[in-house]
C-alpha cells in the first residue's frame, strides 16, 4: 500500500517516495506491476521508528519532543474515529469495493484512494482479483494478448489502461471506451516547503487547479514551534520534523529520502445521508465516481464472453489541469492502447483506421445538478437533477464533444438498459467548462459523447450527488459494453 500520514483532519499521502535504495537496488521495492509500494503499518497506536541518524543527531530531550508530536500527529485513524460507526471504514484499508455496484462501495473506492497513484493501485487489486494480467509498456506484447483475454497497465502510476479481448474478436472490430479522469482539486507539498510564521511551523503548499489567493493564504499549520525542535535543518528543503515523521512511516532514515510527491487531502470518509439515505457526499467525486463506474462496469462485463469487440476504460491523469503531459488525455496513450492491441492481432495500418471508425469513446466526467438556491444558474430547459439519471452533455462550441449521432445511440443504450438520462446545456451567458472529450475527439478521430453523474459543490472539499445515479450509471456503462456494437452494425450514419 502508498503510505499515509494522518494529522489530525489532514493527511498527506505520500504519492511517490524514492530513496537512494531505489537507485542501488532497482525494482525490489516495486510489485509486480511497477507501482512503487511502500509497506504502511497497521492500523494500531503509531510507534517511532528509531533510526541511527536520528539517534545521532538529536539530543534526549528534543528526541522526547518530537515523539510526543509524532503520537500526537500520527494518531491513528480507528483511535480518532473509535466512536463512528460510519467513520471507521478507514482511509487506505483493504477492501472490497466492487460487486453490482452501490453507494457504499463507490465511498470504499474513494476512502482507499486519496491520490491518483491511489486510484490505480486500488483499481489494479481489484482488476488483478478479478483475473486481469499485468502488461508492461515497456516490452513488446506481440503473442501475449489473446481474444478472450483480459489485461491492464498504468503510465506514471497514475493513468491506467484496462481492457478486455472478448472471445469473437478479430481485427479491425469495435472498441467500446469508457475515458474518465484520476486527479481533483488538491494541494500539493512544493519542492521547498520549510516555512514558519509566528510560531508556527508550516509547510508550503502550491494550488493545483485552484482559483484562489495563491501565496498567503493556502499555507497549512503542521505544528508549533519548540525551541530545539528545528535545529539541525540546515539547507534542507524541508522541515526536519516533516522528514522524520515521513521516514518514521516508511520505516527509513531521514537521509535515505531524496524526493517525493506530497498531497494534502481531508480524513473523513465518505457519507449517505438524507431521510432515506439518498444523497452522498465525499471529496474527489469529481472523477473518481466514473472511475469507480467505470471500472465496475469493466469487470462485470469481463465475466461474459459474448463479445465480437474490446472494451476499455481509461482513467487519465492531470485533467483538471489541462490535460497536456505525458499521462493526460492530451498524451499519446489512447492512440498508443488502441495500435497496440489491434497491432498485436494484426499489424496492418489500414485495420487500425478502420477500428477507430468502429468505434466509440464515452467521456465520463460530473455534471452541475441544479442547486434550488442558484437555479438561475441552469438554462431553464436544461435542469439536470439528482437521483434522476446520467447527464448528456452538449455544446456547440465543442467545449463537449457529444454530436446528434452519439446523442442517439446514448439516449438508445439507456433505453435498452432501462435507466434514465437527463440532458445538460449550458446558458449562452455562461462560461462552459469542458472535459477529455473534445481532446481525444480531436486528437484520435473517435466519435465521443460527453455525460456525467449530476452533483452538487463540484471541486469543493467535499461533493454531493444521488447514490441511485451511481447504480444506474453503471448499468449504462454495461450495456454500452455489451451492446454498442451491435446497435451501431444497425444505424446508417
């Protein structure tokens, strides 16, 4: 498991850590799909970790300092939580969040997965739980990739990839995408974070698709300041107390770190609620509900094998941010798992032009439901609420990708499936945000329909939408895998 530090109602999640072991050992402390892992101790009272340079360097009564501040900002989340019923399902634990698909295990999903490199490890667990094999990018695939086989990688341990070759499939057939996103609004840790005030002792946080006032007013507290309790910080780029409470965790010593990712992210769990336990709240719905959606979708169709087609979802990092980098939708990875699995069947070009014509890519990202407060905010036609079905997105500036023919064949799919759909336009006086639709439409040439579940306070600390939405999506998302290829064989378009 990414290790976690709790402290208090922050936690920061340690995305990626490597120390100088990583250069001198390469790939002992990787898991058989290249994620870094790093083992985190259980769920019991936190103990210090001794280590000798810490030993060395400290004095008796600054040692004795900082273990009371370890205790106190290490405390256990079953210790702060004891009392919550609700609240002891924990960050991080292991779980098992699929099943038919529910409220409660879309909020196990997003408990254990407070980061993007958190998504793809809990969704590899379970994508490697239910029979899927491991591919590395980094070796060629030809005579490992099968019709009737099921398969998943990751770019950056924060993308991933994962699709099933059904039984039928032969060359130049279908593929059914579901393109969804990993990261939220979040604070990040800054290369150089030591920073005091008053007193206090803080760290430096720099805003990751935040409007906000950028330098004053973002910088957490970590702890106060006690008189020995920074010496010996030197030049270092962090605070001693944050690189011993790191090391502690993982079980280092402080000098053995030489960089890391740091996300800073609230401790309490998702929640029903409501008089009939009909609304959810959680951060980072905004995307890993479609995520979650998506991949459930995923692996109960990878229980059949009546299929002539590929089914695949992709979970691309970095969309709040525009998308542009190396695992983003605007990065060759759609291009690259589409050419790679027909390639490994057929290397003709002209089969691959081909598949792309065939076809189709879901753009799953939240929809705005009408909040009865600022319902000025929605066009008076277009007022999608919650518990009432996905929302089809469209716009005429291609700020969604969703056209007449994706419209229908959606809107045909949800019929079959026997959910509901609601349609979202934005007013012509509004700005209009937009998703990785209109990127892999334009950048791949698939045909792309934008849609999201409805929700309330999107990219605020905690979001809220209907747990009925969670369960007919995923029945959405299963019948455009099951049936996309058939419905589509039926239309002249």
């Amino acid at each position: 498991m990414l290790p976690l530090i709790h402290t208090r109602n922050i936690n920061i999640f340690v995305e990626r850590f490597l120390s100088e072991k990583d250069f001198t050992a390469a790939g002992k402390d990787k898991d058989d799909q290249g994620i870094l892992s790093v083992k985190k101790k259980d769920g019991g009272n936190s103990t210090k970790k001794k280590n000798d340079n810490f030993e060395a360097e400290t004095t008796k009564s600054t040692a004795q300092s900082l273990e009371e501040n370890r205790n106190l900002l290490l405390q256990p989340q079953n210790e702060m939580n004891k009392n919550s019923e609700e609240l002891q399902r924990g960050v991080g634990r292991k779980k098992d969040c699929t099943g038919s698909g529910s409220a409660d295990d879309l909020l196990k999903f997003i408990d254990s997965s407070p980061t993007p490199y958190h998504v793809v490890q809990t969704s590899a667990e379970l994508l490697k739980d239910a029979g899927f094999q491991y591919l590395d990018e980094k070796n060629s695939w030809k005579g490992k990739l099968t019709a009737g086989g099921k398969y998943f990688y990751h770019r950056n341990g924060s993308t991933l990839v994962a699709f099933t070759i059904r039984q039928n499939y032969q060359p130049g057939n279908e593929f059914k995408i579901i393109g969804t996103h990993t990261d939220s609004p979040v604070l990040k840790v800054k290369p150089v974070s030591k920073r005091t005030a008053f007193g206090y002792l803080q760290t430096r946080e720099e805003e990751n698709a935040f409007i906000v006032n950028k330098e004053t007013h973002l910088q957490p507290i970590l702890t106060q300041l006690e008189g020995e309790m920074n010496k010996g910080d030197g030049d270092s780029k962090h605070s001693s107390l944050l690189l011993q409470l790191l090391a502690g965790e993982l079980g280092v010593a402080v000098d053995q770190i030489v960089d890391m990712e740091l996300t800073l992210a609230d401790t309490q769990p998702g929640a029903t609620w409501g008089p009939k336990n009909e609304f959810l709240s959680s951060p980072r719905l905004d995307n890993q509900v479609h995520c979650y959606t998506g991949l459930t979708a995923l692996l109960l169709h990878g229980m059949t094998n009546d299929d002539t087609g590929v089914s695949m979802l992709v979970c691309f990092d970095h969309e709040e941010i525009g998308s542009d980098s190396a695992q983003g939708a605007g990065s060759p990875v759609m291009n690259e798992a589409i050419a790679r699995v027909v390639g490994s069947f057929d290397p003709c070009p002209e089969l691959l032009k081909i598949t792309i014509r065939k076809s189709m890519l879901i753009s799953a990202d939240v929809a705005h439901a009408i909040h009865p407060n600022y319902s000025d905010k929605h066009d008076k036609q277009h007022q999608p609420a919650m518990t009432k079905g996905t929302v089809i997105k469209t716009n005429q500036n291609q700020r969604y990708a969703t056209n007449a023919e994706t419209g229908f064949i959606l809107r045909e799919l949800a019929r079959r499936a026997g959910v509901p759909v609601q349609e979202f336009v934005v007013r012509n006086d509004s700005a209009c945000g937009s998703t990785i639709g209109p990127i892999l439409a334009s950048g791949v040439g698939l045909r792309t329909v934008d849609l999201g579940i409805s929700s309330l306070s999107m990219h605020s600390i905690r979001e809220t939408m209907g747990c009925q939405d969670v369960v007919t999506n995923i029945k959405l998302f299963q019948q455009f895998f099951k049936e996309f290829g058939a419905l589509d064989s039926q239309c002249d378009m």
